[in-house]
C-alpha cells in the first residue's frame, strides 16, 4: 500500500473519538507522541486536534483505549481510496 506521492492531506486517516464511550484515563493523549490528540478541558474529553499528524495505516491508539472509544476507517477502505486516487492521476 504505497501513498508516498500522494498529499497527506488527501489521505482520510486520522481517528475518531466516540466521547460517550470514553472514560478520561487520558491513555490516547499519553501513547501518542505524534500530538494527534488533545485534552478539551472544558468536556473532559480528548480531541483530535491534529488529524493530519496520525501515520498513515496506525491504529495502535485505539487498541490501546480500555473504552474502546477511538475508531479509524477500515484498512480495506483505504487501500481502495489509495487506489482510486493513484487511479484518477493516469
């Protein structure tokens, strides 16, 4: 699944968090060291505040939610939108 030629802002990777389901124990804040996330002190809730630093293709935050709060696409889903863009440039 190559994606190197292709803009990282093009590319629809990045987690999403369900806040109902989160506890707060902060561990997605903690693992990353890429700043994806960020604490809303005000909801007492992580955001995603810089989607666009999530690697490609890692979903390891979410493994690692005891909440199981972080969702991503499905891998499938992205190779078939790396397709389609690698397709479209021919």
């Amino acid at each position: 699944m190559s994606f190197e030629s292709i803009p990282r802002e093009k590319i629809p990777w990045y987690p999403s968090i369900d806040t109902d389901a989160c506890i707060g124990d902060k561990e997605c804040i903690n693992f990353c060291k890429n700043n994806v996330f960020e604490w809303d002190e005000e909801r007492n809730v992580p955001v995603v505040k810089n989607p666009l630093n999530c690697v490609i293709g890692c979903s390891a935050c979410s493994k690692i939610c005891p909440a199981e709060a972080i969702s991503f696409p499905r891998l499938s889903e992205l190779r078939e939108f790396i397709k389609k863009i690698r397709e479209s440039k021919l």
